[in-house]
C-alpha cells in the first residue's frame, strides 16, 4: 500500500468517541479498492466495523482500533526524514502526536486486505478510554477466524501474549509462531489493557496476540513512525497468515489481579479489587502514562502470574540476567 494512505490518516484527528470522519475516509477509500466486491462492511450500533474479504471455512483476522489521545491541533503537517514519520503544528509551533496508536494498525489492517484473498478485519472504537467497542463487540464475526492479531504495540519487538496476568494464546500458537519471530526480531512480552484482552475475556474462543507496529511516544505531541518498523511488522503479520494456518482454540482462566486506571485528564489514579469488585481512589500507584497502570513490577511473571512477585525466582532470573529472550521465551 502507498505510505500516503498512512499520513492521510495521521492528517484526521479521532479522539474517542469522534471517529466518524475516519471511518468516513476509511469507506472511501474502500470504494476506491479493485477488490472492492469481495469485501462485506458491516458496523454495529456502537459503530465498531467488520470488514469480510472473500469466503472461506477460516479466515485470518486482524483488528485495530479508530481513537487517538491527542487532543485536536490547531494544524498538523506531515513530515518525513531518514524514514522517520513526525508531526508539526504550525499553530502552536510545537511538534504534534499522530495517532499513530492505533493508526498504524489500520494501515497494517489494509495492507492485509489488499494481500490475502480471504481475510477479516474489525476496527473498534474507543479503545483509548477502556475499551468500550470492543467490549461490545460482536463475538459471532470470529467464530471461523484462525487467530487474531493486533498490529497496536509500540516500538518494534514486542509480540504480546499475556496481559493483565490472562494468557490471550495458546502454547501451541506460542510454539508456531515463535521461529516466524526469531526471524523479524520479536520477542514474546507480557501486556496492559487493549481490544483483544477484550475479546478473549469475552470468550472469542481462539488465540489473540498484540504485536509492536512501529509508533514511539504513543498518546504523547512527540509521538513518531519509524516506517521501516512498520514494514517489518507487515511482513511479520504476512509470513504468519501464510504458513501458520490451523485454528488455534484457546480458553483461558481469566485471572484479574489489582490494577489501576488512570483518567485522560487529570490521571485520576483508582485500584480495582478483585475480590470486593469496586473502584477505590489511591495516590500510592507510580504515574506511567495514560491507561492501565500496574503496580510495580510492571512485568507479569510467567510462574506465578502476579504483578507482586519480587520472590519469586523467575522473576528474580529475569531481573539479574543480561539475555533475559531465553527466560522470556
């Protein structure tokens, strides 16, 4: 696909709940599509969008979501140098984010519409503020999918198999897919709050994984693209629909340890409770960005699959081994 299509993006600013004029130019730009025919568009009353390329008895599956943090620049011009992708606001005169989480799991999303005969995509709103769209999403759309990856990770390694202490693949899809990143230089990680932790604790019933897509200093003015991240990612996604082909069933125990939220505006931190099911204010929590925060360690520990670990000897391993992919994988 051409770049532009990506910077056109970045020109159109979706913050949650306002991501009309992207879906807008997203079915314009599908009318423009030669394979147009073969897609089926279908969007749900909480205006999440399915999209279905050809028939097939499976279909792999990739999923993005349409809302950005940034607050709306005055202006926002798009530049490149040494394929690194920037914003600038000549109103403010100040750099600009680009929403590029999740924009450029979009871009990526398209690239495998236009690619594979068969194939099929979901685009939610709302992501940034708790997931709302995927929380209501239509599980139906996945029961013949594959698997489902998520382009929506920042830098350029990362492959997501865990969040919030909940395994979101299987072992046997872990195992597949693990030469395929070795290749494109990804390594398996532990993840916060995103769509596909929303699919599968909505009992999707397959593998989900969440992959690094090439943006750095998400929801921040300083957000960049490294396009090359972004082409690796492509290829990544590519060579896995080509040769990892099987469906790959997962239920997970859907683990809830304490977390926290934090509010866009303000960072109003509050812990939920497992046990007692509530919401309760805390200063105590480090500031770490926006979204999810977890406590410290903010690295889930694959053994005993909790945030406070620090006795654990795995998680002690990994903290005082300078080649940490070997524990990790």
């Amino acid at each position: 696909m051409n770049i532009e299509i990506l910077k056109d993006m970045y020109r159109i600013h979706s913050p949650s709940g306002n991501e009309d004029i992207l879906k807008l130019y997203l079915y314009n730009l599908l009318d423009t599509y030669d394979f147009n025919d073969d897609i089926r568009v279908d969007e749900d009353k909480h205006g999440n969008m399915y999209l279905t390329k050809g028939k097939s008895i499976n279909y792999p599956c990739f999923v993005a979501h349409l809302d950005q943090v940034q607050f709306k620049p005055g202006s926002i011009s798009i530049y490149t140098e040494n394929n690194i992708i920037f914003g600038f606001d000549y109103t403010a005169k100040s750099s600009v984010g680009l929403g590029a989480d999740d924009k450029n799991g979009i871009f990526i999303c398209l690239e495998m519409l236009e690619t594979f005969s068969e194939c099929k995509v979901a685009f939610f709103v709302e992501e940034e503020i708790g997931c709302i769209g995927s929380m209501r999403a239509k599980i139906k759309f996945f029961q013949d999918c594959r698997w489902i990856i998520q382009p929506d990770r920042k830098g350029n390694e990362d492959v997501v198999m865990n969040i919030n202490g909940t395994d979101i693949c299987s072992n046997d899809f872990r195992k597949d897919i693990t030469p395929i990143m070795i290749e494109f230089k990804y390594r398996r990680s532990a993840g916060l709050m995103t769509d596909v932790e929303e699919l599968v604790k909505n009992k999707v019933g397959i593998s989900c994984i969440n992959v690094s897509c090439g943006y750095y200093s998400p929801h921040t003015d300083s957000e960049t693209t490294d396009i090359n991240d972004v082409l690796n990612c492509i290829a990544f996604c590519k060579k896995i629909t080509e040769t990892v082909t099987g469906i790959y069933k997962h239920q997970p125990v859907i683990k809830n340890p304490l977390y926290a939220w934090s509010s866009l505006k303000g960072f109003n931190q509050q812990r939920y409770n497992d046990k007692t099911g509530e919401w309760t204010d805390t200063l105590e929590l480090p500031q770490l960005g926006h979204g999810i925060h977890t406590p410290t360690p903010d690295i889930i520990c694959s053994r005993c699959k909790t945030f406070n670990c620090t006795k654990c000897k795995l998680y002690n391993e990994y903290y005082n081994n300078e080649s940490n992919e070997e524990l990790l994988f």
